[in-house]
C-alpha cells in the first residue's frame, strides 16, 4: 500500500521509528492536545509515545508517566488540561476555526490570508509564501 510507504519514508526522513501502526487507532486525542496548549513544548514527547512507542495518550496515567519521565510535571500538567476551562475552551475554539477554514488534516499551513496549504510535503510552498512569492502576473501564489 502507498500510503504506509510514505509514512514510512516520512519516519526515515524525520528519523523515527514508527511501529507498522498504533495498535489503538484512531488516537482518541482530546487530552493530549489539552496539555500541548498547557505546554507546547510537550507535543514532541507525546507524539513519540504515540506513534513510535505505541503508548496509550489518551489515559491520564499513560500521560503523567511519558511527561514525567521526560521532566515535566506531568501531574500538574494532566490535571490542568483535565480541571481547567480555559484548555477545554481552547481546543474548541480552534478546532471550529479548523473547521471554518475547511482544513482537511495535518499539517495544515496558511500564510496570511492565503490559502490554505496542506502536507508535510508541501513546506516549500509555505516557505515560498513567507518570503513574499508572487508569481511573474504579480499575484501571490493561490493554487497548488
């Protein structure tokens, strides 16, 4: 199947050892996403657990254990993203902003008020956008 190929060429690329797939799919991914707006610096730790070491991050203890093992206070952490409004209302909001915008998956990329970009593979795009690309009529770049 080509699409396990390119996850696989991804996970080369970014040097990543995926497991053919998580064995809980899909990643109910609520809470995680929760304590990434807590502390964005989590994210990298949390998708390793879930896509390299096939852990559980929908379970508070699964969550509090990767995260402390990594240094954080995952206790604290956890309890914020499950106790407090402001992550709940966060998450809400922008996943109806993902919504309005009519994104389909990610990463989804938009520069300004340009269209909306999507893949991994198409970073080039964004960073054409970034840096002011307009193609040789004037106009900034809108179709892909």
């Amino acid at each position: 199947m080509y699409g396990m190929k390119d996850v696989n060429d991804w996970c080369e690329w970014w040097g990543i050892q995926m497991p053919l797939w998580p064995s809980i799919f899909p990643i109910r991914s609520v809470l995680p996403l929760r304590v990434v707006l807590v502390e964005p610096s989590t994210r990298d730790v949390i998708f390793s657990a879930a896509w390299e070491k096939n852990l559980d991050v929908s379970k508070s203890s699964v969550l509090v254990e990767i995260l402390t093992q990594a240094g954080y206070n995952g206790t604290a952490l956890v309890s914020t993203a499950e106790k407090e409004e402001w992550p709940k209302k966060k998450l809400i909001e922008n996943t109806n902003m993902a919504v309005q915008l009519g994104l389909c998956g990610v990463p989804s990329y938009r520069v300004d008020d340009g269209p909306i970009i999507w893949g991994q593979d198409r970073t080039d795009v964004v960073l054409d956008y970034l840096a002011g690309w307009k193609d040789e009529l004037g106009n900034t770049r809108s179709a892909l």
